[in-house]
C-alpha cells in the first residue's frame, strides 16, 4: 500500500523503515528535515508539507501520525481536514487520551473521514522485532488498511478492540500494567541489591530469564541495563510518567476499579522526582515527638 507518515522520532521512523522494508509505498513529513532525509536515503518519498504528502498518495489517502498526544495531533488533523476527502483515514499511532480519541473520532466521522486510533507498544526495538497494535475505530477501514498493521506487527501481534477510542484504552491499560511490573523488578533488585550476600543482580536476572516464572522481555532489558552500567551509578533514580499510568489510575476511579499495585507505581514515580521530601520530613517528625526517635538535622 502507499501511506502517508507524519513524524519520525525514535519511533516513527523505525515505524516508517519497517514499512518500507515490507515492500510499502511511503510518503513522509517530519517538522524537521533531516530526519526526512534518513527516510529519503532508505526509500520513502519526502514531502514539504501536508498539503505535499497528500498531493503524493492515491486516490483514497491513509495517512499515519505518529506525534506526541494532545496539541501536536490535533494541529495535524485540523491540517489534514481541508485537504482529505469523505472516505479517506487517519490513524493515530501515539498514546491519546482514549476519551479525545474517541472525541476525534465523532468529529471526522461527521465529514466523513475515518479516524483509526493504533496504541503501539514494542519501542525502539520495534524496527527488529515488530509492534504490538491495538486499534480502535471503523472495521471497514481497520480492514482495508490491515496489510500496513500485518507488516508492523509479529505474528499474533495485532489486535482490533473495537469502536472509536478502544485501541488507546487498552493501550493505557496496558501501559499501566508495565508501570506496576517495572516497579515489581525494581523492589525485587533493591532488596537482592541491600541483602547481607555479595549477590551479582545481573546475574541473577540472567538466570531468571531461562526457565523462571518473572521471564519477561523487561527483564531482559534489566540484564542489558545492569550489563551496560554494573550497580547503575551513572542513573539518577528520577522517573518520568508520560501521562497513560495516570490515565489507568482515573479509569479504574471512574469504574471502581482497586487497582493497588499500579496506582502505587505512579505514585512512586511522583516520589522519584523529590530530592528532599516535605511528607518525609513531616514522618521523621512525628516520630521524634511521639517516640523521640532520632532525626537528621539539615546542615
């Protein structure tokens, strides 16, 4: 198929080369040049501006963006209203909000424009090992661009959930799942790491990733990490959320849900980013006055 693919950051264009390399036309736009240029030099078509990429592709246009959620999509699509016809299909590959998606989606489908949202899992291993997609939103047109979502993703990888909005919920359910597993190993090596033996963390995750129960390809990519820096020291221990482990926590809200383990792993992430904590200091004070506990002075 010819697709059109707007932006090539550390995913999309692995995205678009992966496409390529899959016998795919593609037409590529990014806000900078020359991540165009690498695309160019791998075989897509480069283009100037929306207005040029779709100037580029057949008769019914599929155009991919692949930008980060909130502003970023809705500049791109408000760009590509004018210029796309009833019938045509835009597809949001990033992590959306799942209710601006499905928002999105009613605001297209009223001039006719099929709106596909795609949640995407597998990072920058993807190129190699392919894309978990999720997708959301007209069957008919899931269905006449399935040989894009074949060639992305492994075999078994791809999963149609439903109507407008589906595939970036379950992609933030998804994501919030990987929040709490991340912090399940993260705990597990701390306490292996601060035991009273000598204990080789690699190692052990080494050896957990032949045969045992927690075998996981985030396991694996701890292996690689504590292979690449033994003992982890030239990593600050701050850690960022993009936004979908905040999403899951106000969905399992809304559907009253307990979802302890993972509301707790966003929360450890908000406590990552405070170098000196105003609820820690407030702890050690309580103790002191109720039990005369010893506290640290700052100097």
């Amino acid at each position: 198929m010819k697709i059109g693919f707007v932006g090539l950051g550390k995913m999309g264009g692995n995205m678009a080369e992966r496409l390529l390399n899959d016998g795919h036309e593609v037409v590529v736009y990014n806000l900078t040049r020359p991540e165009i240029e690498t695309a160019v030099s791998k075989g897509a078509e480069g283009s100037d501006s929306l207005s040029d990429l779709i100037s580029k592709l057949p008769e019914r246009k599929i155009v991919w963006l692949m930008v980060p959620s909130g502003g970023p999509v809705d500049e791109n699509i408000n760009g590509l209203k004018s210029l796309m016809k009833s019938g045509d299909i835009i597809i949001d590959g990033g992590n959306s909000y799942w209710k601006r998606t499905r928002e999105r989606g009613e605001e297209l489908a009223a001039i006719g424009i099929n709106f596909i949202d795609c949640g995407t899992s597998g990072g920058v291993w993807g190129l190699k090992n392919g894309y978990s997609l999720m997708t959301g939103g007209s069957k008919e047109a899931v269905e006449y661009i399935y040989p894009v979502f074949k060639s992305l993703a492994p075999e078994g990888g791809y999963t149609y959930c439903g109507e407008s909005g589906a595939g970036h919920y379950v992609k933030m359910v998804h994501n919030g799942i990987e929040y709490g597993m991340m912090q399940a190993y993260a705990e597990g090596f701390e306490i292996i790491k601060t035991s009273p033996y000598n204990i080789d963390v690699e190692k052990v995750a080494s050896g957990w990733m032949h045969g045992s129960v927690v075998q996981s390809w985030l396991l694996e990519l701890a292996v690689k990490a504590f292979r690449e820096d033994p003992g982890l020291g030239s990593i600050k221990g701050y850690v960022e959320d993009s936004g979908e482990g905040r999403w899951t926590v106000e969905a399992a809200i809304e559907q009253n849900v307990p979802a302890h383990v993972i509301t707790t792993s966003l929360f450890t992430r908000f406590e990552s980013r405070q170098q000196d904590s105003f609820a820690m200091k407030v702890l050690a004070a309580l103790r002191n006055q109720f039990g005369g506990h010893r506290v640290i002075k700052d100097k």
